[in-house]
C-alpha cells in the first residue's frame, strides 16, 4: 500500500489493486480522454465530425459508468436515457439496472442527439461495429503514449470499479452499478484501516463543500505541487476536469491545510474577483489563472454585469465586471471567452 513521506496514507491510494488487475490511474485517464478530445477537434468533414463525436461519446460514457461495451452497443438512447434526470438503463429485464450518468457527459449528449449530423441516428446513436470500436480506442491510448490495452473496453470498467471503491462506494453498491451477480470484484477491494476510512471522509467531504460554499467558481481536484519560500507558498491544483489551478497562500496556512501533492482540495473563487476577455485576444497580461468557456448568460444591471461560462469539459465559471467595462468587452452568450483571477484570489478547502 503506497504512503507519503511524511508515512500517512496517500489519499489516491487506499487500498491495493492485485497485479493482472488492468486499470488507469487517474493521471492516465485524464491523457486517454484530452487524446479522444483532440482527436474529435481535428475532424476535417462533416462525416468524420459524425463519426468522431459518436465514439467519443462512447469512450466517455464508458469510462463513467463502466457499462460492457456490448451493453454500450446495444442502447437505444432514447428508450435507456433520461439525460434530464441524469441516469440509463442497463442490462437485461432479469438484470435491468439504473446508473447515474455524470451532467457533463448528459449535456454533451444531449447537444449531439439535437445537432443536424445525427439525424438518422435516433435509438442507434452507440450502435457501432465493436471491432472498429476497439481499434480507434487502441489508437487513441498509442497517440498519447500509453499501452494500447489500457484503452481497451474492460479496462476502462475495471478503473470505474477502482474509482468507485476508492471514493468510499461500498462493494455491494460498486457491484450494482456495474451489474456483477458474483464476488470477481473482491479483486479490487482488500481492506481499508482506519486510516484509509479518514481519508475518504476527507475525499468524501469535499463534494459536500462544494454545494455549500456561496463562491460562484469552484474547482474540486488534487494539489499537483507546492513551492515555498520561508512566508508564502504557491500550490497548483488540478480539478477532475482537468482545468489547472494556481494559488498563493501563506506558509502557515499551507501547514494548518496539510497541502502536499495528491491532497485533494477544493479551489473557490469569487465572481468579483474574476476578469473575463474575449476569447481571440492574445493572453499577454491576463493572470496566472485563465479558463477558455463559452458564455452561457449574460446579466445587466446599470452597475454591474454577470457572465456566466461553461468550459469544454462542463465546469461552470462566472464573472462580474462593472457595466461600462462590459460595453467594451461586446461579450454574448455563445461567445468563447477567457475567465482569468489572481493566485492571490484563490482560496483553498479541504476537509
């Protein structure tokens, strides 16, 4: 079981996953799914848009709820999801099982379900040939530097059984999710001390922290690196959608947080604190902190202005500038924009 240097626990590794048990680490899941993002944004013809947006969404949906590829397969979308409510049907009717699907992934599906190029794909949209399906993924894990079977269908549902044991799901619930009727996932749960339960709690807890705080920008991931000085530290973060976060806090309260890399932590940051710029200008003299989104909403009164973004990957940010400043900028909702703070203005939570 893997420690830090100070002998606790590592908070990404709470329990030991067996040799011959093929999963991702965090770090390699995030490589494999920027590789599918960039494989999609290169699509040159409305076929290959077509065609690369369905299997991405395939990857993603696979990679979140740890389906079979053949239950992936034979979806009719319209019948199995509710993307409203966040959730598909999966298995057979002696088997049938409910799996939450991440909103992220649900408006991004409902977006491609609506766009002109999947007309004709109604209750088909994941209805690929499998062998093709096996070599885009071991195509994509090659592009980014990995094995090629790391991106292989059963190892992207043995990392969601990982994900969710470690994340504290008890084992009865991970084998619901997954639709196990056996005990072949004991594979990947051995035992948790109580040391491990704390860390969890701690993992556990910063979700919760995050509905409760009142900043209109928060970012939950894991501290990446810390460099101090003998006052102030600066630690980075990256937030489980891969959007990198920089923060200057003092030495004593860096201490009194416990922050190390791979600490999970909450960054939040309020909505005056944030600048936003078109997303075409040059980014010479924007802040360290810089988030590409899309506006979503645009809010007026004769003092201030609220943008509201949402990123490529679904995090929503949010900025207020005064009203003549926004006359400037010319900024409306469908426009890309870049969202940028101080280090100064992040504050960091754990729990």
């Amino acid at each position: 079981m893997t420690t830090q240097g100070n002998g606790r626990l590592a908070p990404n590794q709470t329990f030991d996953v067996p040799e011959g048990v093929r999963y991702l680490s965090a770090a390699q899941a995030e490589e494999l799914e920027q590789a599918f993002a960039r494989w999609r944004a290169s699509a040159r013809t409305a076929t290959e848009r077509r065609s690369r947006r369905r299997l991405d969404l395939l990857f993603l949906f696979l990679r979140r709820t740890g389906a079979r590829l053949g239950e992936a397969l034979g979806l009719d979308e319209s019948r199995d999801m509710d993307l409203d409510k966040g959730c598909v049907r999966l298995g057979n009717d002696r088997s049938r099982r409910s799996v939450p699907l991440p909103e992220p992934f649900c408006r991004e599906m409902q977006w491609a379900l609506q766009a002109p190029e999947a007309a004709g794909l109604e209750g088909c949209f994941f209805q690929l040939d499998p062998g093709y399906v096996r070599r885009v993924f071991y195509a994509r894990a090659e592009a980014c530097g990995l094995p090629r079977e790391l991106a292989a269908p059963r190892t992207l549902r043995n990392t969601r059984a990982v994900e969710l044991l470690r994340n504290g799901v008890p084992l009865a619930v991970v084998r619901d999710v997954l639709g196990q009727s056996s005990t072949d996932l004991t594979a990947v749960y051995q035992h948790y001390s109580g040391e491990t339960a704390t860390t969890l709690v701690r993992r556990l807890g910063l979700d919760d922290l995050a509905e409760r705080t009142s900043a209109r920008n928060t970012f939950v991931g894991r501290v990446t690196e810390v460099v101090r000085d003998g006052v102030m530290a600066q630690v980075r973060m990256l937030s489980r959608a891969g959007t990198s976060i920089t923060a200057v806090i003092t030495v004593e309260s860096l201490v009194a947080l416990g922050l190390e890399p791979e600490v999970p932590v909450v960054a939040t940051i309020k909505a005056p604190l944030v600048g936003v710029i078109p997303g075409a200008e040059a980014r010479q003299g924007v802040a360290v902190n810089h988030v590409c989104a899309e506006i979503t909403s645009v809010r007026s009164s004769e003092v201030l202005t609220e943008y509201s973004g949402i990123t490529g990957e679904g995090e929503a940010v949010c900025a207020l500038v005064s009203a003549s400043g926004a006359e400037v900028l010319g900024l409306s909702r469908g426009d890309s924009a870049v969202f940028h703070f101080k280090a100064l203005s992040v504050v960091l939570n754990t729990v």
